[in-house]
C-alpha cells in the first residue's frame, strides 16, 4: 500500500485556465492518486467553456469552487493570486501556490502569516525541489568538507519567442518578464546551495537577466534569466569551491515525479499534518528576493540589499 492509499484524496479545485493550468495543474489532479480535481474556475466566461467543452468540471463563481473543494491549486499571474488565496485561506481551505506568490513581498508575508494563523497547509510550486535528481544534487553540495566559494548557474529556454512554447499572450510574463516567472526556481536552488542572499545587483539586455549576488556564507553568486534565448529548456546550477566542483544540469530531466511528489506531499500534509518541502513562508522570502532584484533593475544600482522581514 501506498503512503497515499492509507487516506482519502483531497478534493481539489484549480483556479485558472491558462496554458500552464491545462497543461501541468489540471491534469496533475485528474489522474488516480491522493488529489481527485473538484472542477476549476477562471474569471473569463469563455475560458470556463473551452474547459467544459472538454469535458472539465467548472465552477461559475469562486465562492462556488471554495465550497466544493478541501484545497485550491492556483495557476494565476502573481498580481492576483495572494488576494484569491488570502479568502481561501479565511475559508479554511489549504492552498497550492504558484511561484511567486505575490510581487509585493507585504502581500506576500501577509499570506505567509494568514496560513500560520489559521493552520491550513500551502505548498509552493516550486517543482524543481521535489525532483530526485536536484534533491540528490543538493544533498551532495551540502555534504561537502567545505561550502562554496562560488556559484554559477541559469534558466533558460526560448518560450517567449515566437514559435516558443509560450504560445498564447501572457500578460503578466510580458510586463514582469523572466526575472519574475523564472527567478524564484534558479534563486531559490542557489540559496540552498549557497545560502541566503544579501544584495544583488541585476542587468538586463534583450530579455536576457544577469544577476550578481553576496551569499551570507560569503560565496559569490553569478546567475541569469532568460525566456527569450533560442536554446533547450534548461536550469543549471554549478558550486566551486575548495571541496571540489558539483554540477546539475537538468536538460531533458522528465519533470513528472516531481509533479508526483509535489502532489503527494502537499495531500499528505493536508490529511496528515506532515510538512512539506517549501510553503507560503518560502514564497514570501522569494518576494523579498525579487522584489531586491526588480529593485535594482529599475535604479540601475550597483549592489542593493534584499530586505527580509524574518
């Protein structure tokens, strides 16, 4: 028996019915397993028929949605998912975010701090902590004699570019950009390796992101953010240091388990009060990295500090 099997599936509903909701959120609830999908809703009326002419479950309003569902999986641009996930979370609901959790990190800290009052789960979509081969990378780093001096690492792919396989407009990616949608996986992989970051200082040209950064550990971090380079998608991340030189690379890495164990964590956490691996709380602190970035960005700064709340 399964570690899923020994409870009930968790009703889930999604909110959105954008490419990333039919292709990864919706579907990650419709095959057997501990969540079973309750419907969706979407604020556009044509976008809830496209779905239910697909034979997906929809709901007309959110309250409906709320009130036929354990947990809330959203698929929503940044600028409106805290607000939607904060009455979720008034309603008792657990919730499933997407990464970033808010733009403004008070927004997201305010949600952060909703979970923790109220006791209902979050997870954060953060799909590349729940894969094998990055938690065997990390566990590797992390078990060195000596931390390292230096990171490097991007995430990368071509899919704002025409032909790309962002193929339908995507209004929050145009206005905020790949430091935004791809940031919080690449800068969040790096403070696991790395630890926290203190200041960065971020250049863009042509859609492509460069982001200097100070570690806490005194490391020094190299990293970049593109959508818009005709190449495989890609996320690599390479430590040096004193102990040696430690590589991920996940070009063609099959991304379904960790949409498994990202599924299976945040049910049984739900059912069982079992943690999971990032939460609201993350989500907050990778606001407060963005937001440092975007900061930057805008003032053409040569260094500035990321504020944290905690």
């Amino acid at each position: 028996m399964t570690e899923s099997a020994q409870f009930a599936p968790l009703g889930v509903g999604v909110v959105g019915a954008g490419m990333w909701a039919r292709t990864a959120h919706i579907p990650m609830h419709t095959s057997p397993g501990p969540t079973v999908l309750t419907g969706v809703w979407a604020r556009a009326t044509d976008a809830r028929e496209r779905l239910q002419a697909d034979g997906v479950p929809v709901f007309d309003t959110f309250d409906a949605l709320l009130e036929a569902s354990e947990a809330v999986d959203f698929a929503v641009p940044p600028t409106v998912q805290s607000s939607l996930a904060m009455r979720a979370v008034h309603a008792g609901r657990h919730v499933l975010l997407e990464k970033p959790s808010a733009i403004d990190p008070a927004d997201a800290w305010q949600l952060a701090d909703a979970v923790a009052a109220s006791g209902v789960v979050s997870a954060l979509t953060l799909t590349r902590r729940f894969h094998p081969v990055v938690r065997r990378f990390l566990e590797t780093v992390n078990a060195l004699e000596a931390p390292p001096t230096g990171v490097a690492g991007v995430h990368v792919h071509g899919g704002f570019l025409t032909g790309g396989f962002v193929a339908e407009p995507s209004g929050w990616r145009d206005e905020l950009g790949a430091l935004v949608d791809l940031g919080p996986h690449l800068l969040d992989l790096a403070e696991q390796v790395a630890g926290p970051i203190l200041r960065v200082k971020v250049r863009d040209h042509g859609g492509y992101t460069a982001i200097d950064a100070d570690h806490a550990s005194g490391a020094l971090g190299q990293y970049a953010v593109s959508g818009s380079v005709r190449t495989p998608a890609a996320t690599t991340l390479t430590a040096y240091g004193p102990a040696g030189r430690e590589e991920l690379d996940t070009r063609g890495l099959d991304m379904a388990p960790a949409f498994d164990q990202l599924r299976e964590e945040f049910a049984r956490a739900a059912r069982t009060g079992s943690p999971v691996t990032v939460d609201a709380d993350r989500g907050a602190e990778l606001a407060e990295l963005i937001d440092a970035c975007r900061r930057s960005l805008a003032e053409q700064a040569s260094f500035i500090d990321v504020h944290r709340k905690k």
